[in-house]
C-alpha cells in the first residue's frame, strides 16, 4: 500500500466531514457544542473548496469541515477534496462521511499531496489518509504510483532526464515487473531501419535510441503503447522562441504518461501481451541537425518532406508505430505532447484523441468522465489529409497551412497504422500551468487513467 494510505483503524485519526449547501444545516446540528459555536463565530460557510479545522478544548485538532458542490448543483468536481493537503496540519485523516465519489476523493487527496522534490528537501507535513470503506487500496496505490512516476519523469530537467535517462527509467520499470528491455541506439538505428528516429535525434551529443519493452504471455492479445519521447526540444533549426522552448523538458510527457500505464498493466497483471516503444531523442540544433526541406526515407518505405523541424514529434513516433503495426497489435495507442493547436482548441487539462474505432471511441470517452481523466474526441478528417502532399515525396510532415494542426498530426501518423486491428491517437499537454486540486502546477499524467480502466474492464 503507498505510504499516503493507511489501514483502517490506525491511530490518532482525524475525521473529515464533507458538507454541502443543502446538508449542512443538518450536520451542524450533530456537532458538539463547541465545535457548532467554533463554526459560527468563524463565519464557516458550506460552499465548495470552503474549509475549517475544528479545534478542542485543548487546542489539539478534532476535525476538519470540508465544502463541497450540491449535487443538485449540476456539476461536481470529484477531485476537489485534492485541495485538502494544501491547507492540512500533518496527521492521518480518515473520511467521516461519503463525498460524492469515495475513491476519486481518495486518489485526488494522495495526488494533492504530490510533491517534486528531488532537488530540494521535501515538505515536512507528512500525510495520511485512511482508505474508505469498499475501495481497493491496492488497484488505488498503483494508480497513484503511476501518476507519481509520470510526474516525477516530467517534471526532471532536461540536463537529467536525456534519452539514457529515460531509457534507465523504463529499464528499473522493466526490473520491478519481470518484464524484458532493450533499445536501438546511436547509429544502430540506421542499421535497423528506423531513420527518423535518427534524423531528429542526431544533432544532440546525447545519442537517440528507441527503447522496446515487453511483458505478458505472448497469447494473450497485444496492447501496444507508443510514447514520445523528446527529452528536450529546442525546435531544430526552425527554433523554438524562448517563451515556447521554456517548458520543453516536457516534451516527454507522452513518453512518462505510457510508462505510467504499463506500470499499472504490470501491477494488475492484466492478460496482455504488452508492448511498449518509446522513441527516445533530444531535438538539438548542431551542424548534423537536420533541415527544413530534407527528405527522409521512413521504416514503413514512405518519404517524408521536412516542412518544420519543429514537428519532430511526429516523425519519431512514426517509425515507432511503424514497428508496432507489424505485429498487427489488437489495440495500438500512442501519446505525445504534439500540437499547440490542441492547446487553442481545447486548452491545457483536455486532451482530444483520434480513433476511427468507434466502440473504441466510446469506452474511452466513458472512462475518461468515470476517472475524472478528461479527453475528448477528434474527427481523422479525410478531406484534411490532402494537405499533408508534398511534391517531392510521399508526404509533408506538416500541414501546407495554418489550420487544423492537431487534426494534420493524427492524419500523418495515421498513415504509419495499417494492420493494428484498432488505433487510437492521444494529443497530450502533460503539464499544469497553475496549481489545480490534485494537480499540483508541473508535470502531469494524462490518458493514462482513463486507458488503464478501460483495459481492466476489457482484460483484467
């Protein structure tokens, strides 16, 4: 069980009590005296994300009261209670009453007690909370573990988080779970076919390398997950501007989140044949960089004009989803922090996915509300694909216009998937810009909740 969480019955714990509008006159009433004449000399209103710590006699702390939304309100935001670490002495806490979803309380509480600290001593305020009544603690830990590990990914500086990093990273992954690890490096890549890879990642000191990560019984049906991984991304040769180059250690961010699920496949020991290839490169600017207008040979045999260096995520996980259609994967999901044109249009905390699957379509948006993991559908726009042509080779890397560039992105790369029996794209941020409930401002873990439900259901 992760350290957050403590088993019923542990010592000197200090209940929670969740109101609403509309409950709260009801549970003032079953306050002792004290408590009830605290609450109203302070002025504690039951609105949502109001909190008040309720002290004895003897000043020690008896209990918190916690606002949250009336159901009757029409929205309700689960993860609020994930504002609560926030504000909380150290202690152990226990819920004395229901929220509106136990188990998403439960996580947002441990998710807003995440903390980076690898570079400076840690909160002092230690936490815990005891894990509800009916909640697996243990399917509750691996969740909480994976976010944990896809932050701390993320949120690492590119000066320690290169290509080798984040290949070390997935090998002690692969030594937790018994699973088998190994990588194309440097010059290898050429030699093995996968010359995008190379060409966006040789202009850094530090050598490119796709990282190939199995487990599970080979009978089992293939999942196969893709995950960007550009360790840093200046912009190539089309340099980024200061201001958009300043964030890119997330560029990783699709890389961490697919860890991040594999982490919580392997724990459940769910029966899949899993697959995992992480293309691992920095985007540098060196005399070997590759240029605009180049063109590259591709695994899959087409050619690819270079229209932006800055669109380099795309081309590694090209190669990369190459590979894994050759397996003909039963489900085959990539994720990468691609196009600021999902930011414009559907902002930081709500990434669009691509499929033409449509059941698949369906279970993901439907455990993306159930786990409180927004995402939200894109069409693959076939009209759209025409502005992908290139004269000189097969395709562009990107779009001949301004429009529609997260839509352009999945069209490319769908042209890489052609034997996995479903295929589903994930335009990820992997960052929040401002401290949220649960999500503490940094590196973020998306899709990886919502996909990790929706195989349970299908494999577990």
């Amino acid at each position: 069980m992760h350290p957050i969480f403590a088993a019923p019955g542990a010592p000197s714990v200090i209940p929670i009590t969740f109101v609403t509008a509309s409950s709260w006159p009801k549970l003032q009433k079953e306050l002792d005296a004290p408590a009830r004449a605290f609450a109203q000399a302070s002025g504690f209103e039951p609105k949502a994300g109001r909190h008040l710590v309720l002290p004895s006699a003897e000043g020690t702390l008896t209990g918190v009261l916690f606002g949250l939304e009336d159901k009757t309100a029409g929205y309700t935001d689960p993860f609020l209670p994930g504002s609560l670490p926030s504000f909380l002495p150290a202690g152990t806490y226990r819920f004395a009453n229901a929220p509106h979803d136990p188990r998403l309380a439960a996580l947002a509480f441990a998710l807003g007690a995440y903390r980076f600290s690898r570079y400076r001593k840690p909160d002092s305020k230690e936490f815990r909370l005891v894990v509800p009544d009916r909640v697996d603690a243990a399917d509750l830990t691996r969740v909480v573990e994976g976010v944990t590990l896809a932050r701390d990914l993320v949120n690492t500086p590119a000066n320690d988080m290169g290509p080798a990093e984040l290949h070390e990273a997935a090998r002690l992954l692969a030594e937790k779970h018994g699973a088998w690890l190994e990588a194309v490096v440097g010059d290898n890549l050429l030699i093995q076919n996968f010359p995008l890879i190379h060409a966006v990642g040789r202009a850094s000191t530090r050598p490119p390398r796709l990282i190939d990560l199995r487990w599970g019984d080979r009978k089992h049906p293939k999942v196969t997950l893709v995950g960007k991984g550009v360790c840093f991304d200046t912009g190539g040769l089309d340099l980024k501007p200061d201001s958009a180059m300043l964030i890119m250690k997330k560029d990783m961010g699709g890389a961490a989140s697919v860890l991040a699920l594999a982490h919580m496949i392997m724990d459940r020991g769910l029966k899949v044949s899993l697959r995992v290839l992480i293309p691992a490169v920095e985007n540098s600017v060196s005399g070997s960089a590759f240029r605009p207008l180049d063109v590259y040979p591709s695994r899959k045999g087409l050619t690819v004009e270079i229209g932006n260096t800055d669109a380099e995520g795309r081309l590694v996980l090209a190669d990369a989803l190459a590979l894994a259609d050759e397996e003909e994967p039963d489900l085959l999901i990539d994720m990468g922090t691609l196009t600021g044109a999902a930011r414009v249009a559907l902002g930081p905390e709500l990434p669009p996915f691509y499929t033409s699957d449509e059941k698949l379509a369906a279970d993901v948006a439907r455990c993306a509300i159930s786990q409180r993991d927004p995402l939200w559908r894109m069409p693959l726009w076939a009209p759209y694909d025409s502005m992908l042509e290139s004269k000189v080779a097969d395709l562009n890397n990107v779009s001949s216009g301004s429009f529609a560039g997260s839509i352009t992105c999945a069209l490319f790369l769908q042209r890489f998937v052609a034997k996995a029996k479903a295929w589903a794209h994930f335009d990820v941020y992997a960052w929040t810009p401002s401290a949220k409930p649960a999500r503490p401002e940094g590196g973020e873990c998306q899709a990886a909740r919502a996909l990790y439900a929706l195989l349970a259901e299908r494999y577990g």
